[in-house]
C-alpha cells in the first residue's frame, strides 16, 4: 500500500474536468515523484516539511510608528520592502544643528575673521554666539542620542504572520529600517532623535579623470583620517599592525590607515547575520527540492531531499524564477546562468546517487533518450498514449518508448513500475552505459596515476623534494599501520623524476630495489620501459617506499638548476595515452631549458598599467598545444610549484586549465612549516571523488540557450566541455540567454549530463535535471534570486575579461553592474520610496560587500607585499574553478572569537559536528586587544592574539605564562588537559572538514609578528591602497544609483 499521501502522477492538484490531463504547472511535484527508498516517510514521522506556498522565512511582526513618519507603499513594494529585509539610506531632514569638532579638509575648514565678508548685526551676534559655544570644552565623542527609528509600511497583517523565529532579538533592539546620512561627513543627532542634515559641500571640481580608481570618493567626500585613540574593544587601523612599536617595516608592509567612520557599519549588510540567519531556518533540516519557497544559501549546512529537482548542491541557479522574456530578464540587469558541481559530495545524511543499469534492455541498450535534443529520460517526462510514447520535457518532441522500457500507466497518467525506476523519482541519477559511449582511442580503465617530481638543485635546496616524497608515502600508505588511505589493486601508479633530462624508474616487484632509466634527449621524449613503469601499489610497496626515501639522498649534490617541465609531463603522457589518468608534476623553478624554455618576464614596471594584462597571457601557444594534446587522451596534469621567484603560472597553469586539474601554488615554501600542509592537500586530491575522460553538456529548454562556459575544461565544441578530469571540488558555469518568450504554465527544464570513467574504471552518465517556474512579474525575478550564485558567474566573467582588458576596467565593471542591478530594482520594484534611500533588494542585500570583496581578492587586486602576477594567476584560475560555496567564503571569510566561548561553542553533537561560536564581521574594528580569533581564509587558518591578552588564556592554549613566549612559527596548536584547549582543537578540526584544501595554523601576535599584513588583507570591511571601506563602497553606490534615477527622470 502507497502511503505517499501526494496526488498520484498527472493528477492536477486542484478540480479535475473532462477535458483531460491537464498539464504540469509551477507548484506540482514531477509527473512520477515518490519519496526516496530509505528515507522517513511523511506518514511515519518524517521531519515535518511547509506546505508548498508558505513563506519559510520568518517575517517580523508589524510595529506602530509614528503617523509622520509612514510612507504609503505600492502593492508591489509591500511583498519586497519589509522591515529586517532592506537597508535604508536616507538624506535626514535639514535642521539647524550644533557644530561638531572635527577634522574638515581644506575645503571645509571656517574661513577667518579678516576673510569672512561683512554682514549684519544680526548675523555678527549669532557669529559671537556660535564662537562662545566653540571656546567651552567638549569631550571628543559628543554623545549621539538614539534614533528615532522609521518604519516602512509592513507586509501584510499581524494575523497573518508566521512566529518569529526562537533567536530573534526584541523589537525595540532592532533597527527596522535603516536611516543615516548620504554623505559619510554627515552623522549627527539632537536631544529629540531627529537626525539633521549638513548640507553637502559642492563639487565644482569633479573631474572623475583625475581619480586613480572609478569607485574612488570624489574630493569632497573623502573620509578624513582619525587620528583618535581607541581605548575600547575596537583597535582599528589606528592601534593596526605595527602601530606604535618600534618595528621599522617597509611601506609596503604597513596597513593602509583606517578613515574614522561616520556611518555606523553596523547598520551596513553583512554576511555574519544573513549565513546565521538562513542556518537558524535551514541548518540541519530536510530541504526538499520542490517544497520550497526559495533555496538556503551555499554556505547553509541543510539536508537535501531530492523530490525530483537535484539537489542544490549539484545545480544553483542565480534564480529560482527565470523572466518569461528577454526583455523582462534585461530590466534586471540580473546575470542569468547555472553553477554546476557534478561532482558534489553529499552529505552523509543524504541519499546516495542511484546507479541505473540496463533492465531487459540487452547489453547494448543504453538509458532512454530523446531521438530529438538527446535528453535523458528524468521526472519531468509525461507519458502519453498508455505508456507507448513520452514527451521530453526539454524540446517538447513525442518519443516512441522502447518495447523493454514500456509498462502501463494508471488513469492519471502514473506508471505502475515508477518505485522501481530511480530515473523517474530523483532529480540525480547515474546511468551504466554500453560501449556505444566509449571513447573512439580507448576503453575504460582503472584509473592511473603518474607522480612527476622535480629534482633540480632549487627542489633539493628548498626542502620540495623530501617534503613530496613523504607527502607521497603518506598518500599511498598512510602510516603503515593501517590500510584506510591506500588505492585499491585496480589502480596503478608510476614515479618519474626530471632536472636537466628525465629519469624514469622501474618498480617492478620481480625486482630487489628500482631501476632508473634517463632520458637526455628531452626534445624526442619516449618512454623507456614497456613494463614495470605502472605498477600495482600494494604489490610494489616496499620498492616504492625504499624510492621514496632514498630519492633526496640520491640528488642531495645536485648541481643542475634547470627543470624540464614539459619533458616531464609529455613523459606521463606517453605512459597514460592508452588508458588516461592522473599526472601530478611538482615544480620548483622557472622551465628555463629546452625547446619550451620559458623567459624571466617579471616587469614590475607593468605593473598597474594597460600592459599588464599581456603578463596574464601564456608566453607561446607550445603550452597550449601540450594541453590539448592531453585533453585528447585523457590526461589530466595537476601542477604544484613551489617558488622562490617569479616561476610564470600564466603559462605553466595552461595545461592544468584545460586539462580540469588544479594549479597548487606554494610560494616561499618552508619545508618544516609546510611539510604537513602539502601532505594534508595531496591526500585529499588523490582520495576524493574522482573521473576521467569526460565530456559534460548542458541542455535547457526552448526558448533558452547556453552562450558562455567558466571553468577548468577544453571547449572542443560550442556546446560540449571536455574534461581529461572531474572532481568533487570543481564547478562550472553556464551563462544563459533567451531566444524566444518561455511559456508560464509549463516552466522551464535545465539537465546537466556527465559522461564520465569512474576510478574503478565504469563508464557511467551522471544527470541532474533542474525544473524551475516561469514569471512575468520583476519583483518575483528579485524575490527568488540567489546572490551566491549571482556573485559567482559575475566574478567569473570579470576575471575572463582579465586577459584583455585593464584591472582598473575590471573594477568599474564590477561597481556598475551592482550599480545597474541596485538601480533596476529600485527603479521597478521600489520607484515610490525616498530619492535619498538606498533599497537593498533581500535576496541581493550582500551583492556589494561580495563585489567589494572581489576587488580586495588575489585575482583582481594589484598591491601588497603578497601579490604579483603569478599570485594573481593562482587566484584567478582558483576562482575559476571554486564551487560556490567556497566562492563566498573566499570573497568574505569567517572570523571566531575564541576567547569568550560559551554554552555549547566548541562542543560536538552526538553527529560528531562541532558547534562554531558566532561570527564576526572582518574589520580590524571588531577586534579586542583582550582576545583572540580563528580567521578562515580557505587556505590558512589566522591565529590573532591581540597584545593584552590575559596570561590565563596564553597558559591554557599555548602553555605559556606571556604573550611574547608563544612561538610564531608553530603549526599546531599545543595539546593540553582543559576544557579551552580542547574546544578550540575541535573548533579548528571542524573548519578543516569544511573546506578542500588544508587550513595551516597561522600565528598572529598583534603588533609583534609582520605576517600581521597579510593577516589585515583578509579584513574585508576594511580599505586598502586601491578599495575603499565597504561603508564608503555603499556610500559611493548609493550617489551612483541616484545618478542613474536621475537620467531615467523617475526623480
């Protein structure tokens, strides 16, 4: 008996007639849509799931304002702007207000007596009066009096109203909208809490030619900075890095002073409350993937059940709801497109993917497609005619159903074999397929991996060598005790090391230790040995172990600085033409020998100038024709460097590029602080969810079409990706267009199809199918958006344009799409408010502080001590490829306060998850003298002190009695026997199981330790030499905005 309380497929859910079935619309689930095998069913106590329809995020009650200050909203407004969801900027009434001690520029500062015109009685004893007032003492900080909030007419009636969640704070310590000064010189208040306006200063030089970066303040407006003490929590940039000490650094090592703010940041959106907020809702709850009123943000920990749609994990869309046409989708200015991770891993809660293979279909029946578009049969295919024929969803085209996949239908339309059919119930299947889908050279194989080792005097110099040849053993082996890190006896594995020529090495088990055979004509590269190159791990286990530990003996007098990259990895390409596979070449200098000799071209005097993006760009096309040359057969290479020097990545990462691998870049490498860090991230590339020789197409339906890819792949043709290799960690992006009007009723359809080798060697199509509604209306488009993913494709574009266009072009793009996008909404979904309010749409409130946070980022920032062209290189080809949860999290980092944990903060659940304390904003603003914070950047894990930390908590984490006792260089913590140690451990171990490349422990003593700079760099609230503070950003968007309603005449 079917306890599925849901209507039987093809059933409408509302009144039936006689006309028929009536089509699927928007609010249905899939035609064949059951719950999935082993999960709770609703009948039995399955968690309890809203109706479809009801709003999921809790909306404050309505709240009594004063008559004045209510302001008539138009229908449209009502369901957009609502009291927590929009930030308000508004120009306050003009009132007389008492002057304020404070620093004015040159422009703004009193004239004197002998310069001041003559005036009348009247006005020179209001001149005397005002002079008294300026004479008596005043403290340095006037106290501002709170603020008279104003309220924008709520949503809709008390009654009707959902709780408010067990977290909200209480009403009256909310700021329900948002109201401060445009200007940022602008920021006082009277006794009564009515907020007065100084009249801005006029501008009558503002030539925005003279500016050296688009988003800059114009002269008037430039925050002058403090030069007051800060003797509370909040150090700022005026008790920052090296402030006050006697550490002579260069300036390029010196923070950028911080301006005094005149706007409260707290008042600004941020990501700390919006992730808390969206966690609160969503966080360790079944999601289901039609039940749903909008989508968790990436960075919310949810439990995805697949209802048809695939999880969000594997397809995000920048909307849940695509604009019917290309002229309603140009009015938002929104980017309309797909991030796609195929690869995703789910969470250990979650279904696993289920494996379809062929049943009564023979062996050479392959899944049921569509004979038109080639889409694969999915939840979102009705059938017709009793079952004989089936109309895809995709293209609309009628299909003759195979004689050995047909089965009879019910009334409604519903087949009787659906709960054995996986592809008919869940949006993500895997389907095993027949040799029709092998590739033309080659049939599917294990997977097979070729390690390539640089053995150079700077390799051998450097600590590289013996740092890669224990990372290796640990990979393979683990610690010799166990088998839980080994590959299995399918896979094989190779060794090859390379300076001047290349040495191959036998590691036959017949033998009693290696045998090395060189290879000095690089420029003919061939493989020396048939057999015993790739061999079975576990059966050779003791020769390669007894290699690994030998080689940095073996080269210790190396003399021979050059390094034949390309040698090297046409050497691994000889040895896995035939099968495929994995190449991991580890490199240490600049390839400066042979035929592919690269040039030293580190110009800093390109620097910042129309020529440097030619630095961005591969010096020849050899590197390239290498790259596709292993895409053909199926060779993914994956570069690690570790340089002392300029080593060009722009064009050693083209061949990881289009091959699908990743671009490690170490520079500076340590070998006694970074040795665990390279094991860690090695382990987890070669052990994580992993395929080969694959192609990945993208089908949506008519009415749209994919125009652009981003990521890690080849193109061979305007539709299909070529992947020599795919990972769990890798996302793409598909930028979409309309070429006809959508059809409301029916919604639109995207799948995602993976063809792919598994690493046992399976060829397999993964499907993800997407069905999302269809609407006319705007404010619908800015209700469903998603700003993660908005974000995402946004940022993948600007670093596209990188390559040709100059970086300061590449930040006033990024300002004016937000620009165009805040300036669209406004002008359709809020025309009636306020010309001096700034509306934040609510699914687009933290686009800003993301675009700022970009322009702060390795990819597209071109200062600091850390930054040159091949960081930038390394930046822009990591973002390429990041899912997009990573993507956020890299453009704004979390930040814990570690010495104030409370309650359950850093205690694990009966899951085995540790609780993280709350968020802080990143701000050198945020931070105490008195404590410490775990900054996660994705790549390390900063470790600040502030310098007045107590001694209790130096003993109970570090075992030291003082702050200048710690050492700066460790990369663990210290284990000790109390409760405080032991959270932050767990705290730290969480953070890593997070994220996909290891978090190295990072020691930061303020104002004693120099890494202290590049510690700042992460504070993304914060300015630099070419951003400003992300309240001065919003201050800078909001006059632009204002600029565009001005030339549209709405004002």
């Amino acid at each position: 008996m079917n306890t599925d309380q849901r209507p039987p497929m093809g059933v409408p859910t509302g009144p039936q007639n006689n006309q028929g079935v009536r089509p699927i619309v928007r609010g249905q689930r899939p035609p064949m849509n059951v719950g999935r095998p082993g999960m709770p069913n609703p009948v039995t106590g399955a968690p309890p799931r809203p109706a479809y329809g009801m709003p999921m995020r809790p909306q404050r009650p309505p709240i009594n304002s004063p008559p004045q200050q209510q302001q008539q909203q138009p229908n449209n407004v009502n369901n957009l702007v609502t009291p927590m969801q929009n930030m308000h900027l508004q120009r306050p009434p003009q009132q007389p207000q008492p002057q304020q001690q404070r620093p004015m520029s040159p422009q703004q500062r009193p004239m004197s007596p002998q310069q001041r015109p003559l005036s009348s009685p009247q006005q020179q004893q209001q001149q005397q009066q005002q002079q008294q007032q300026q004479q008596q003492p005043r403290p340095p900080f006037p106290p501002q009096q709170p603020q008279q909030p104003q309220f924008v007419q709520p949503q809709q009636p008390l009654a009707q109203r959902p709780p408010l969640p067990a977290t909200t704070t209480p009403i009256g310590q909310q700021h329900t909208k948002r109201v401060y000064p445009v200007n940022p010189e602008v920021s006082s208040f009277t006794n009564q809490g009515t907020a007065n306006t100084i009249t801005p200063p006029s501008n009558n030089n503002n030539n925005d030619n003279n500016k050296p970066w688009p988003h800059g303040l114009p002269p008037t407006q430039q925050p002058t900075p403090s030069t007051r003490s800060v003797s509370g929590p909040g150090v700022g940039y005026t008790q920052g890095p090296y402030t006050n000490t006697s550490q002579q650094l260069p300036a390029e090592l010196r923070p950028p002073q911080q301006p005094r703010p005149r706007i409260d940041p707290d008042q600004m959106p941020a990501p700390v409350q919006v992730r808390e907020q969206d966690q609160t809702i969503f966080g360790d709850k079944f999601f289901g993937t039609i039940e749903r009123d909008r989508v968790p943000l990436s960075t919310t920990n949810y439990i995805g059940l697949d209802q048809g749609n695939c999880n969000p994990r594997f397809i995000r869309s920048t909307m849940d709801k695509i604009p019917f046409s290309k002229e309603l989708a140009d009015q938002s200015k929104l980017p309309m497109g797909l991030i796609i991770q195929p690869l995703a891993k789910n969470k250990k809660e979650e279904v696993a993917i289920q494996v379809v293979e062929n049943q009564g279909g023979g062996e050479e029946e392959g899944p049921v497609r569509c004979s038109r578009c080639r889409a694969y049969i999915n939840p979102w295919c009705t059938f017709i005619q009793g079952g004989s024929r089936f109309v895809c969803n995709i293209c609309s085209h009628s299909n003759q159903v195979p004689s050995w996949y047909f089965a009879n239908v019910d009334m409604s339309g519903r087949r009787m074999d659906v709960d054995q059919r996986p592809e008919l119930r869940y949006g993500s299947v895997e389907f095993k397929v027949p040799s029709d889908y092998y590739s033309p050279n080659r049939k599917p194989a294990p997977l097979n991996y070729v390690f390539a080792i640089d053995v150079s005097a700077q390799a051998v110099r450097s600590g590289m060598l013996e740092s890669c040849c224990q990372a290796l053993k640990h990979t393979l082996y683990g610690n010799h005790l166990d088998d839980t890190n080994r590959l299995t006896a399918e896979n094989r594995i190779a060794l090859l090391t390379f300076d001047k020529s290349v040495q191959f090495y036998n590691l036959s088990p017949a033998l009693t230790q290696a045998q090395m055979m060189v290879v000095s004509d690089i420029n003919e590269m061939f493989l020396p040995l048939q057999e015993g190159f790739l061999v079975n791990p576990m059966e050779s286990q003791d020769i390669i172990i007894e290699l690994l530990d030998n080689l940095p003996s073996m080269f210790k007098d190396s003399v021979r600085p050059e390094s034949v990259y390309t040698s090297a990895v046409r050497g691994g390409l000889l040895a896995l033409q035939n099968t495929g596979g994995q190449l991991f070449v580890f490199q240490s200098c600049l390839p400066s020998f042979g035929n592919d000799a690269l040039r030293s071209r580190d110009a800093k005097t390109l620097f910042n100038t129309d020529k440097e993006k030619q630095l961005l760009n591969p010096q020849n096309d050899a590197y390239k024709e290498l790259g596709n040359e292993c895409v053909k057969n199926a060779v993914c290479v994956h570069t690690w460097v570790f340089p002392t020097e300029f080593i060009d990545l722009a064009t050693l990462g083209v061949i990881s590029s289009l091959t699908g691998g990743d671009l490690r870049y170490y520079p500076g490498f340590n070998h006694v602080q970074d040795s665990s860090k390279i094991a860690y991230q090695l382990n987890h590339d070669v052990h994580r969810e992993i395929g080969f020789d694959g192609v990945m197409r993208v089908r949506c339906s008519d009415g749209l079409q994919v125009i652009d890819h981003y990521g890690n792949c080849h193109m061979s043709t305007y539709t299909d990706m070529d992947l020599a290799g795919i990972d769990q960690d890798k996302a793409f992006a598909a930028v979409l267009k309309h070429d006809s009007k959508l059809d409301i009723s029916k919604g639109v359809n995207f799948q995602a199809a993976l063809l792919y080798t598994t690493r046992s060697g399976e060829r397999r199509v993964r499907v993800h199918n997407l069905n999302l509604a269809v609407t006319n209306q705007i404010a619908d488009v800015f209700r469903a958006g998603d700003e993660d993913t908005a974000i995402s494709i946004i940022v993948r574009k600007a670093i596209f344009d990188s390559y040709h266009k100059t970086r300061r072009d590449i930040h006033a793009k990024l300002t004016e799409e937000c620009v165009d996008i805040l300036t669209a909404y406004r002008t359709n979904c809020a025309a009636s408010t306020s010309a001096g309010q700034l509306i934040l749409p609510e699914a687009f409130k933290l686009l800003p502080v993301y675009a700022h946070g970009a322009m702060r980022s390795h990819a597209l920032r071109g200062v600091g001590a850390d930054i040159n062209i091949d960081a930038r290189v390394a930046g822009m080809k990591g973002l390429n490829s990041m899912s997009v949860y990573e993507f956020v999290l890299s453009l704004y980092p979390r930040m814990f306060a570690v010495h104030q944990l409370t309650g359950e903060d850093g205690v694990a659940n009966l899951k085995g998850e540790v609780k993280l304390p709350p968020m802080i904003r990143t701000s050198y603003e945020r931070l105490d003298s008195k404590g410490a914070y775990l900054l996660d950047t994705g790549s390390d894990l900063y470790f600040w002190i502030g310098n007045k930390i107590s001694n209790e908590f130096t003993q109970q984490v570090f075992g030291v009695d003082r702050l200048d006792q710690i050492d700066p260089n460790m990369t663990t913590l210290p284990i000790l026997d109390n409760s405080l140690s032991e959270r932050i451990h767990d705290i730290s171990r969480q953070l890593q199981s997070e994220r996909t490349r290891c978090l190295q422990l990072r020691i930061v003593r303020q104002e004693m330790d120099p890494i202290e700079f590049l510690f700042s760099t992460w504070m993304t609230e914060d300015r630099n030499a070419e951003v400003q503070t992300y309240v001065d950003y919003m201050c800078v968007l909001h006059r632009k905005i204002q600029d565009e309603m001005k030339k549209s005449s709405n004002y």
